[in-house]
C-alpha cells in the first residue's frame, strides 16, 4: 500500500508460472521503473502478550466461528485448536474472540479465479454494525499485511505472537480483508484470468461480493463500506464504481449491495493533481531539509512537463510508461533520496539492512507462511506455495494504470448520496497530504463551492490536536499529524475514531 523505492532493475527468478504467488521472468521490470509496493514497518506492540500455540489436535470450530476453504457454499470444516494467553484466561481461539470465517470464492466470470479473504465479526454488536471490505495496493500487495500490522483483530510480534489490538476496526464494524487482484496473497487463478486494469478490479470485486453475500445472507442489504490504502486510491473508486453500476441494472440471481460510504487513506487516485503538488513536501511541517534550494528550484521547473505527460496518458497508454518514469524520478525520488529518510515517513531516516521501503516486515512473511496459519486459513499448498507480501508479476501488469487517473468515479457517488472519506498522514512523501487535499478541492462536482468553502477544522481526539479536517456534502477530506502512509499503524486511536464517525456519518 506504498509507493515502491528507486530501484535500477529487479530480477525476481526465473519461473514462468503466472498463477498463485509465482514470480515470473515477466516481472524482471524495466530499468529505472517505478513501481507501488505495499511496505509496512516493524513497530513496538504495547499490548499485553499473548501467545499463539498450535496445540496439535483438530476439533470443530469454537461456536459462531467458521473457518472453511469452500467455494460459494458454505462449509464448516474442522479447524486447530490455538490458545491465546490473555492475562491469567486462556482461551481457545485465532485473531480474536470473535466469529470468523477464512477461505475463497471462486468469481463466477472469470476460469479459474479464487479470491481469498478473511472475515472478522463486529466486537460490539455484529447483528447491527455495518459491513466494512478493505483493500491494499500495491497493485499487487496483499491485504493481510494490513489485518496483521494495521487495524486487524491482532497484530504479529517479531517473535510470531499474535497479541490481541484493542484498536481494531472491528471494535466498531464487520470487517473483510480480501486479496486482490488474482495472484495476490493467498489469491489464486489460471493464467488467462491475471487482470491488468480497473474496469476488470471493479468487476471481479463486484462478482466476489456477490459469491460472499450468497455465502452469508446475514449480510445482506447491511451498509456497506470500501476502505483503502496506497494504490487502493485506484481500487477503491473503480469498485465503488462497478458496484454503483450493477445495482441499477440487477439480474434476478444478484444482490443489491448497500454501498453507503467509500475511503482511501494516503492514496494514488488523481496523478495529475497529485504529483503537481508533490514538490511540496520539500515544505513540511516537520522542519526536515529534504533537498537544497537548487534542486528544490529544478524540481519544481519539471512540474508542468510532468503533468502533460500525465494527461497524455488518459488518452494513449503509450505514454503512461513515460509519465511514471519522468514523474517519478524528478519529483520524487529526490525528497527522499537526497536527505535518505524513509519515504512512507520522513520522521523516520531510512538504511542500515532493512527490507524494501525502509521497513522490516519479514516476520508477517514467516507467520503467514507457517503450514499451521495456512492450513487453519483454510489455504491449499498445491495451489498457493507461498504467501508474499507483494507480487511483483502483478505489479508490472498494472504498468498503463499507474499514471491514469479515477477521480471521475467520485461525483456520480457524492451526487447519488454515497458519502466519500479521503485521508492523508502528513509524514507520507509518496502520496503526499497536499496533493490527495489538492484533487478533492478540483473535484466537479454540485456541492464543490461548499465544500472549497467549508472551514478547515481542527480534529481534537481527548483535548489533543490529532488534525484537520474540511466536510461538506458528504465529502470529507482530513490532514492526520504524526502519521506516515500506514496511518492506521502510525495512529491507532485516531484511525479508529476516524472510522467510526464517518460510519456514523458524523464529524471528527
């Protein structure tokens, strides 16, 4: 869910298999391309310890859980038996006490497409809370990275403990975690199903929801929500989109999906007022010197031709590779480069042995990778032999989406009642706060006057300054201080109050 670092050329080996999570010789990419990789950081888990044991005996699922593998219907299948150690209780569970349901669906328009997700019941009252589906970026990465690290029932220590998070986002909403496009995580397909733009995302996000409401009628017709991260500011508008399309024109066997509400936090939605305005975090409110006052001068001279080059791009994918590579190496990568801070967080410097992006996130890849995590997610090792972070293969196809721009799926929704959150941690270089506050204010849209109008509100969280925050017309942008592009992971609390007002359709 991040943009990815400068890197010359990556080799990823030799295999031509294209399905599950294979790294192929197609994705030993281009000299000097960029690309969007999911990147998350090792932080201190200050919860109390908890303990994930596989205890070795198989036993049928705990009441209101299910785990299954099934495609379509609904199967119970025995599930492990995992003790967590809360305090002096143990209780026999997996990511939380509540219901939960691990597996695939299998899309009914695609050969041989299976999406894996995972599903957490509400903490509070999962009868009544809304219904929340959350996507990574990448394109390519996988959402589990965000259940284990960001705003899921538990967290993964360095040691391979999961430890319980009071901050979830299923405190206040059912939540599914899906991975997405095929390939991606524990996802899986044939070779002719792989995607390489949003019109195919938004279907197939469209087609899986319907195979998940057949699998669980108890959701339908509950509010429903998109929430995404990263390159999710793609996924996020062309699923809301495909949804919004769909429901006008239901056949027989479809359900109607409830789409109440979308957000995108430190997002890729509009390249061409994004990348505009990405000189500007030289500026910041950090007092971080990034560049020198002649290459600020230099970058800031290649605005314009980098934004033609966007636009040329919505027309003639031709020169889309051209937009990515020019944008991206002038006005970017300087801010981090030069001063040699983590990109995804300029309060943090970046270096000294740590994984792409500045981050070390090895011990979610050997959790996830654990026989025994795979074999309860109900994962099948013949078809999905390892579990990454991102897939790089992936990645490559989405090459011509990267510089396109979808802010033009979001007024059809303003306009139709379907309210739009676009948040920004202000540390992030990659998808900068100014630039994600710079496409809301040029939407076209009825309530624009309003909204550029509206007064920019300081969001106070326990008498503490958190933000600001500008709503009007069911548009919300918010400026989240001390967080870098994972805001969720960086503020916690904030992330999650941030959540429940606007499911509650009222402001931070």
């Amino acid at each position: 869910m991040a943009w990815g670092r400068s890197y010359e050329t990556i080799s990823l080996g030799e295999d031509s298999s294209l399905t599950g999570n294979g790294r192929s010789s197609h994705a030993k990419f281009a000299s000097r391309r960029r690309y969007l990789l999911t990147l998350f950081g090792g932080f201190a888990l200050l919860y109390a310890g908890i303990q994930l044991i596989p205890s070795g005996k198989t036993n049928p699922p705990m009441e209101n859980t299910v785990v299954t593998n099934a495609l379509i219907s609904p199967t119970i299948v025995p599930e492990k038996k995992f003790i967590v150690k809360n305090g002096t209780d143990e209780v026999e569970t997996f990511c939380g006490i509540v219901g939960q349901e691990s597996g695939y669906i299998k899309l009914p328009n695609k050969k041989d497409d299976n999406y894996f997700y995972w599903f957490f019941e509400s903490r509070r009252n999962s009868d009544k809370d809304p219904l929340v589906l959350w996507l990574t970026g990448g394109p390519g990465c996988s959402s589990m990275m965000a259940l284990l690290l960001e705003n899921g029932p538990c967290l993964v220590d360095k040691d391979l403990n999961t430890q319980l998070n009071p901050m979830s986002w299923n405190n206040i909403a059912n939540m599914i975690w899906l991975d997405q496009p095929s390939g991606v995580g524990f996802s899986y397909s044939d070779v002719e199903d792989l995607d390489s733009n949003e019109d195919q995302v938004g279907e197939n996000i469209w087609y899986f929801l319907q195979g998940w409401f057949e699998k669980n009628p108890k959701f339908q017709g509950r509010p429903f929500y998109i929430f995404g991260e990263s390159y999710g500011g793609h996924f996020v508008p062309a699923a809301a989109h495909a949804i919004f399309t769909h429901n006008k024109k239901l056949t027989d066997s479809e359900q109607l999906i409830a789409l109440e509400g979308v957000a995108v936090g430190n997002g890729l939605t509009d390249p061409i007022h994004q990348y505009a305005h990405a000189v500007d975090m030289a500026e910041n409110s950090y007092n971080l010197t990034l560049v020198n006052a002649s290459t600020f001068n230099d970058m800031k001279s290649k605005v314009p031709t980098c934004v033609d080059l966007i636009k040329n791009c919505q027309t003639n994918v031709t020169n889309c590779g051209d937009a990515q590579e020019f944008c991206q190496v002038e006005l970017i990568d300087p801010l981090f480069l030069d001063s040699a801070r983590n990109p995804y967080d300029i309060r943090m410097p970046c270096g000294g042995g740590q994984s792409l992006g500045c981050y070390d996130f090895s011990h979610i890849e050997a959790f996830l990778n654990s026989p025994g995590v795979m074999d309860k997610l109900g994962v099948d090792p013949a078809k999905v032999v390892e579990w990454q972070e991102c897939n790089f293969d992936i990645n490559a196809r989405f090459g011509n989406d990267w510089m396109k721009v979808y802010s033009q799926y979001v007024p059809p929704l303003l306009e139709s009642g379907i309210r739009v959150m676009i948040y920004a941690g202000d540390a992030d270089l990659m998808c900068n706060w100014q630039g994600n506050e710079a496409w809301t204010l040029n939407l076209e849209w009825s309530g624009k006057a309003a909204f550029n109008n509206a007064t920019n509100h300081p969001t106070m969280i326990q008498g503490k300054h958190v933000g600001n925050s500008r709503t009007s017309g069911g548009l919300a942008f918010l400026r989240i201080f001390e967080a870098g592009h994972m805001v969720p992971m960086d503020q916690p609390e904030v992330s999650l109050a941030m959540v429940d007002s606007f499911l509650r359709n009222e402001q931070l």
